[in-house]
C-alpha cells in the first residue's frame, strides 16, 4: 500500500546541533524517497530547559526525550530524531527505534581554552579545571588524572563553548562527545581525543536513533533503509549491557565495543563517583551475520516483531541481534557478581545528599 501522508513530520530538539542530525536524517531518507516532504518539529526539552542543576539531580528519566515522546504519542510527528545516548534502554508503551544509523566517532574529545591550547589534560597544571556534566566523565577523570578539578558545565554546544572561552571564566578544558563537534564541523576545537583504551564512552555515542510509534508500519517501513547493522549491533549490545545494570545519569556507567570479522567485543565499567572503586570487564562473542544483507524477510502486519532493547529488527538479523543483547547481558551479570550494583546505589545515594 503507497503511504498517502503529505508530509511527514520529524520531531527535534531546537537546538544546532540537533537540527543538523535530523536533517542528515532526512537527507537520508530523501535518498530512498525522493517524492516525500518533511516538516521538522522543534521544541524544548526538561533537559533543555533546567541548566542550573546537574542532569543526576533533575532525575535521570528521559530529560532530552519526555517532550518529543508525548508528541509522538499524540500523533502530532510521525517520528523523532535523538542522539542514541540520551534515549532510555525502555521505551515508553508503544514506542520504538525504527532506524539506527551508522555511528560517528565515539570517543570522548577535550577542547582546550586558548591559554592552553598546546597542553593535554596530563599537562595541565595542577588544579586546572575541567567543565563536564557528565558522571562518567568526572568519574574517569578523578581516576586517571587526580590533579585537575571537574566543575559541572550545562547548554548546547554552543553554550559550553562559549563559557570555554569566556576569558574570566574558569574552565581549562571540557569534555564533549567528539560525533558532536564533527557534525558540527568543529572539528578543528579538537585538542586531544580520549581512546576508549583509556577514557570508555556513553552507552550510544556517537550513533543517531529514530523513534517511532511500534504500530506505525509505513513509518517502519519508510526508515528501515537507514540501519547500519554494525551500529544496530554494537548498540544493542551497549543498550543490553545498561538496561541490565539497570544504570542511567545517576551512575558512572560507560562501555566501549568492536565488532571485526564478525566478532563483537564490549568493553563495560562502573566507577564510584570520586573513581576510586572500579569493576570492569571485557566480553567476546563470534555473532551470525549473514554475508549478503539481501532483502529482509518478509514481515507479517499483525504480529509485533521482537524488540532488543527497543530496537526493531528492521533489515539486521534476529540472531546476530540476540547474540548481541545476550553479549551484553552477560558482560553486566559478570559486573553485578563483582558488586557493581552496590556502587551505583552508593553513588546515587551521594547524589542525594549533596546539596
């Protein structure tokens, strides 16, 4: 049946940078379907809205994605564009991700201020501050290099650069997903960029995920061109690994993950807030893949495909997906054993008490 919808409508954030993944998302889907119109959606975020507190403090439950999920419920955008990182492992009834797109670069990056434009962070002096807002980040760094400071920092991109270089500000250095700088073509603010052998990353950075109504077909079928089955992969194994954990912002909870020759390899740890405990572990599996992706199996429109992590299958194999979700499952069990749901109830505990 040819989908009679005159324009679609694509749900965003207001800000750059996420005007700038959703319209990559649509120029993508231009590609496959020349003929459709798209009309991009912006609104504001809990996430958005509230910078003077740190994320764990506002809650750690859906802050970037509230606000797009209750127009999509509501049938107001017919999908939403997200940052893979800032979506939950579980979706809300009846949401899913019906697309997830091949991944930038995950690792973490450090802008430098312009005093110190030639250092790194282990050059830095002494009590130099670094602005992140993220636990996993400050929890890394309290570890690894004990002599600088971590001091929160909240906005868009534009916003943390800007207090960056703010002269009589007091910022260093910050930490940014480096997929964000590039898309925003800033790659050249780029100091150092922090290899996931020592700095691991955020569940999802670096990929693009589409969210859609799970009864949407045409939808569905619109987005499913887009899966890279090497991201799909790799994030479902992530997404299995902090669902099982049962992590979100509250937590310093960060992964790394490779998938060569059919191999997948992920990485995961669990940091105390100040670095000081730590529980980390590696996991391998040889996953299925079909060499030749061909078409994908037909699918029946009255029964719901099975779901990783909220994943839809789309053109990606069902048993190189469960292979992948059970990888991650199995990488948090083995953390769980070494006590690391004790050290994410102490570190949210500490979040509370601190004023």
């Amino acid at each position: 049946m040819t989908d009679t919808r005159d324009v679609i409508r694509v749900g965003s954030r207001q800000s750059q940078l996420a005007l700038i993944q959703t319209n990559y998302v649509i120029k993508c889907l231009k590609e496959y379907n020349p003929q459709k119109e798209f009309e991009i959606v912006t609104m504001n975020t809990k996430g958005d809205k509230i910078l003077d507190k740190s994320l764990p403090k506002i809650g750690e439950k859906s802050l970037f994605t509230e606000e797009l999920e209750l127009a999509l419920e509501d049938g107001n955008v017919d999908f939403v564009v997200h940052s893979l990182k800032d979506l939950p492992t579980s979706l809300p009834k009846g949401m899913v991700l019906g697309a997830i797109l091949k991944r930038e670069d995950p690792c973490d990056a450090v802008v430098m201020s312009k005093k110190y434009k030639d250092k790194t962070l282990s050059t830095l002096p002494e009590g130099s501050v670094i602005g992140t807002s993220s636990l996993r980040r400050s929890a890394q760094l309290a570890r690894n290099m004990p002599h600088l400071k971590v001091q929160n920092i909240r906005g868009n991109l534009n916003t943390r650069l800007r207090k960056l270089d703010d002269e009589n500000g007091p910022f260093a250095a910050i930490i940014l997903a480096a997929a964000g700088l590039k898309r925003m073509n800033w790659e050249n603010r780029i100091s150092q960029l922090l290899e996931p052998e020592g700095t691991l990353y955020a569940v999802g950075q670096g990929a693009l995920g589409v969210e859609c109504r799970e009864a949407d077909w045409k939808i569905l079928s619109l987005l499913e061109p887009l899966y890279d089955v090497d991201t799909t992969l790799r994030c479902v194994c992530e997404r299995s690994f902090l669902k099982t954990l049962g992590g979100g912002c509250s937590a310093p909870v960060a992964v790394s993950s490779t998938l060569e020759d059919k191999n997948l390899t992920i990485t995961g740890a669990v940091w105390s807030l100040d670095g000081q405990k730590l529980v980390k572990d590696t996991f391998k599996s040889k996953l299925y893949i079909p060499d030749d992706d061909g078409e994908p199996p037909k699918k029946c429109p009255y029964r719901e495909p099975k779901l990783y992590c909220s994943v839809v299958p789309g053109k990606v194999s069902n048993m190189s997906l469960t292979g992948a979700e059970q990888l991650g499952k199995d990488l948090a069990k083995s953390l769980i054993e070494k006590n690391a749901l004790d050290i994410m109830e102490e570190a949210r505990n500490e979040i509370l008490t601190v004023k």
